[in-house]
C-alpha cells in the first residue's frame, strides 16, 4: 500500500492553483499564436495579438491571466492501494485552495452561501471530483473555472429520436447565445451520454483534456472536428468582434446511457482555459 501525505497534498495543490492562474498550457497557447496566421478578420488579429502579449505579461510579471481567477474546480483520480495520511483528504484539498489563493494573491470569488452570499475570504471550498482506479496512482488536476464562461453554459435532455443532428443543433445554439460573453475564442467541452449531472460532469472533464488531442472514438473525433469547424463560420470572432475563429477547440467526452434518453452538456470556457495537472 502505498501512503500519501496530506501535507504533500496541500502543497501541491496550493502551487497549482497558482500556476494554472499564471500561464496557459502549451496546447491553449500554441492555439492562439497559430490562430493569429490564420485569422482572416483584421480586428480579429489584433484581439489574438493582445490575448498573446496578456499572456507574456501574466508569465514574465507572475500576475493572473485574468482578473476572474475563478473557482477550484479539482478531479482527483486515486488508486484503491493509496492510503492517505495526516488528515481528511478533502480538508487538506481545500487548505491547498487557500493557500494559493490567499498567498498567490488570487482573486477570492467564492460566497458560502447561494443565497447569503458571504465572501469565503479564501476562494475555498472547491468543486472535488473523485476518480477511483486500481493500483496506486495518486493524480489531481486543478481547473480554476471563470463564471463569464461558466455562466453561458447548458445541459438539454434530448430525446433519442433527437439523433445527431439534435446534439449538432443544441452545441451550436449553445455557442451562438454565448456569443461575447463567454469571452472568445472559446474552448468548448461537451458532455454525451450517462445522466443529468453525468453529463454536465463529462463536459468539464472535456475542458481538461489536451486540445491537440481527439477522442479516441473515430464518430466522435468526426463529430469534434465538424463542430469546431460550424462553430468558427458563426462569425462571432475573437472577443465578439467578428472573425474566424470563435472556438479554439470542441472536445468531446460520451457515457453509456438510458435506451429512453439522450443527455447533453455544453460547458463554455474561454481561451483561458486553465488547468494544471500533477501526480504524486
């Protein structure tokens, strides 16, 4: 049996909420530079040309990419060998969060209650999702979600008479409402299958996936490639000034599901679509 300390897992994790919040992952970065040689919308290119020099500055001068450094959102995947020792795992998840948050100097969004709404102070708690697997891997992912994004996304449940077309009508429809608001060049994760919040849980996941990397499933790499392709003659644009390129990625994540339904979750993000991913 392996054994992890909660110690090493608070440190991890409060530099991760850091670094996510600093710098872009190479795949999102190189998105938006090759995006620049391509975009055929002249104010387009001076938006991408502006989201790139953001980025140099947030790296060079360790301050957020953006002023929304959003809410935890952690996928734990842990093997059934691994003991964790010190504490309660989920106590030393969100003392990492305040760490971070609180020494990287990170914007606190969170209010403990939806309808109080009283700042936490210390953008704590987070969103954790567990992933047990057999053996003894120990990895977490940190996704700080921003709301401007979050906020624009959906989950339908189409029926299954609804077929492709339905899934390619409600992503579409999804973006287009989105429009500006969801700050464009989007990353857009979607969610197939399963049920009501298997679905929604799918669709985040699909942010944290590499954008250079297509689903395993021939249909559904089709399917990825097609939206993104619908989705950029939208003519939305880098931050809704018109252009070509209003999406940077669709990544798409699929479950079995029930013979009488067919879930479907669109989570927007924007280009800042921040994750950092370690194992222990």
């Amino acid at each position: 049996m392996r054994i992890i300390k909660t110690e090493d897992i608070i440190n991890n994790v409060k530099e991760m909420c850091i670094e996510a919040n600093l710098e872009l992952t190479c795949d999102i970065k190189n998105k938006i530079l090759n995006a620049q040689k391509t975009e055929k919308n002249e104010l387009g290119r001076k938006i991408l040309s502006q989201l790139e020099e953001n980025m140099e500055i947030a790296k060079t001068e360790s301050i957020p990419i953006c002023q929304d450094t959003g809410m935890a959102v952690v996928f734990v995947k842990i093997g059934q060998d691994v003991h964790v020792e010190g504490g309660f795992i989920e106590d030393a998840i969100n003392e990492g969060i305040r760490r971070g948050y609180t020494e990287g100097y990170l914007r606190k969004s969170v209010v403990g209650d939806p309808i109080i709404r009283e700042n936490t102070k210390d953008n704590t708690p987070g969103i954790i999702h567990y992933e047990f697997v057999p053996g003894e891997e120990f990895t977490i992912t940190i996704a700080p979600k921003g709301f401007g994004s979050e906020n624009m996304s959906r989950i339908v449940m189409l029926k299954p008479a609804d077929g492709i077309e339905g899934i390619k009508n409600m992503i579409l429809e999804t973006v287009s409402m989105a429009g500006p608001n969801a700050c464009p060049p989007f990353v857009v994760g979607v969610g197939i299958g399963g049920t009501f919040e298997k679905a929604a849980l799918l669709s985040k996941k699909a942010l944290t996936r590499n954008t250079d990397e297509h689903s395993k499933l021939p249909h559904i790499k089709e399917l990825e490639e097609e939206m993104l392709e619908k989705i950029n003659a939208l003519g939305i644009g880098p931050a809704g000034l018109g252009g070509s390129t209003t999406a940077l990625a669709v990544n798409i994540e699929t479950y079995a599901t029930h013979i009488a339904g067919m879930p479907i979750a669109v989570n927007m993000c924007c280009h800042v679509n921040r994750h950092s991913t370690r194992s222990l």
